[in-house]
C-alpha cells in the first residue's frame, strides 16, 4: 500500500483515490465539442412509456410546492408542457363547467429542476382517478377538453355567447 504525506501533514492512501482521465473540460468525460446528433438513431426514435403527449397526469412542484392536475404537452429534457389547472381548483372546475360557465385552464411550461413528482392520473382501487371523477360529473372528456385549449390556447366548447356573436356549431350554421 502506497502512502504519501500531504502538505497539511496527514497521511493519503493512494491506491484508494479516483484515478481521472486527462479529458480537460466540465465534463470529464464528454470531448468539449460534443454535440447532440439529430440524425443519430436515438434522436429518431419515436417517444416510448406512460408519459407521452395526451396522457392525464398530476404534477408535484417544489419551490414553492404547488400541485397540478392535467394533460401533457410536451415532456423534454427541459421540462414539461401542461394544459391544467391547480389541483386545488378541480372542484371549482367541475362546478364551472357543469354551469356552462366559460373556463381556461392554464397551458404552462414548468422547468425539470421545479418538478418533484410527475404521476399518471389512475384510478386507485375502487377510488377512481381525477379524469374519471371529471367525467362522472360533467359528462365531458377531461383529455378532449384540455387537449382543445392546449391546442389552440382557448377552449371555444364553453366560451360564453354574446347576441352580436353567436357561435357556430360543427355543420357551420349559426347556433
């Protein structure tokens, strides 16, 4: 065993440190130069798991804690895309939306250093999930819903009618 005296007068056990490599750079291990290669295989490959754009998720954030419920956008190294609202909400949503009153859920973009937890809106044993308990209650698909205002950033189903604007339904002729 090979043993070296340091300046501070303490005895080092060399053959226990970490050897590095010369590389040079932050990343030691990773050339300076490194770039993502869009035409690599891995960059091709189509998303794959639970957490795929349309699927009905519950969100924990940290600093500061707050907690959403919704669909997800998009889902990247970055962080998250969600079309949502506050968990703490949901009761007033479903109050809203079973009056037919006019609702925007928050499209929003949470940083990955913010996001704790993401889980998939599942139904628990005989407690059923978010989505269905929004379902129960309104009668309308909380995915069609949210994927709506997601998409074009405003939910037109339930925007409130005006008499100098009405609304047009699916066949075009005026409601």
């Amino acid at each position: 065993m090979l043993e070296t005296r340091s300046r501070h007068g303490g005895v080092m056990n060399r053959d226990r440190q970490l050897q590095s490599s010369g590389c040079g750079g932050d990343n030691r291990c990773m050339p300076k130069d490194s770039q993502r290669d869009e035409d690599s295989p891995a960059a091709k490959a189509p998303a794959c798991g639970p957490f795929l754009p349309g699927a009905m998720v519950v969100v924990t954030l940290g600093n500061p804690r707050d907690k959403f419920w919704g669909m997800i956008l998009t889902l990247t190294p970055e962080g998250l895309g969600l079309s949502g609202i506050e968990l703490a909400s949901f009761e007033d949503l479903v109050v809203m939306v079973k009056d037919g009153e006019s609702f925007s859920p928050a499209v929003v973009f949470f940083p990955m250093h913010r996001i704790e937890r993401i889980d998939l809106d599942l139904a628990d044993g005989s407690l059923p999930s978010l989505s269905q308990r929004f379902s129960a209650k309104t009668g309308l698909d909380s995915a069609a819903l949210l994927g709506s205002a997601g998409a074009s950033g405003k939910n037109d189903r339930h925007a409130p009618r005006s008499a100098g604007h009405p609304t047009r339904n699916p066949t075009g002729d005026p409601a």
